[in-house]
C-alpha cells in the first residue's frame, strides 16, 4: 500500500499498510501498518516473501463504531516462498513440526470451518 504522511498534535508521523495472507487451509487476508521509523522496514522485502509478523490488536470507539488496528512492531523475513505461493505476501505461522491451529469442532476436518 502506499506510504501515508501528514502532521498531527505530536508532530509529523508516517504510516505504512500492508496485506500479508496466511498459510491457512482457508488463507485469510490481513492488513497490518507499520508506524514513523518502523515503515521503512517493508522496502527490504518482496512481493511473495514469507514473513512472520509481530504486532498489537487495539480497537478504539468513533462516533458508535468500532474500528480495530494491527499495529505491526516486528517484521521477521522467513525466506522466498514456494512456486504454489508465489506472488503472495504471507506469514509463517507454525515452527517446524508444528501443525497449524485448527477451528473446527468436529472430527471432520475436511468440513468447512463455518
């Protein structure tokens, strides 16, 4: 996403997005920011990257509403992807060996997690 700027109470700030998706059975798309001196960190990365994000869930009320951030504070570069994932942004969720969380209830794991 493009590199966003502008100056508030403290001063100047810049904010940074980005879309990583994950290696899920279902890959979910995610959208993290990195802010001020953190942003520069996604221009040593590449479309198709593995990486694993570190980052912060806050959720603030306007007006009735409530919007949500993932705010980014660590970006660790896993490797390239694989040819099946190419062109994809997308974290590492497991260490090796791991499996991967499951959200089904039932013993059927081929069955839709909803």
């Amino acid at each position: 996403m493009p590199e966003q700027s502008g100056t508030g109470k403290a001063g100047p700030w810049t904010k940074q997005e980005f879309i990583i998706e994950t290696q899920d059975q279902y890959p979910r798309k995610v959208c993290f920011n990195f802010w001020n001196e953190k942003a520069g960190v996604l221009k040593t990365l590449q479309e198709g990257d593995i990486v694993k994000v570190s980052f912060n869930a806050e959720s603030r009320d306007y007006n009735g509403r409530w919007y949500t951030d993932l705010k980014a504070w660590k970006l660790e570069s896993q490797g390239k992807s694989s040819g099946d994932q190419q062109g994809k942004v997308v974290p590492k969720n497991k260490e090796e060996g791991e499996e991967p969380p499951s959200f089904t209830s039932a013993p059927d794991a081929d069955d839709l997690p909803f």
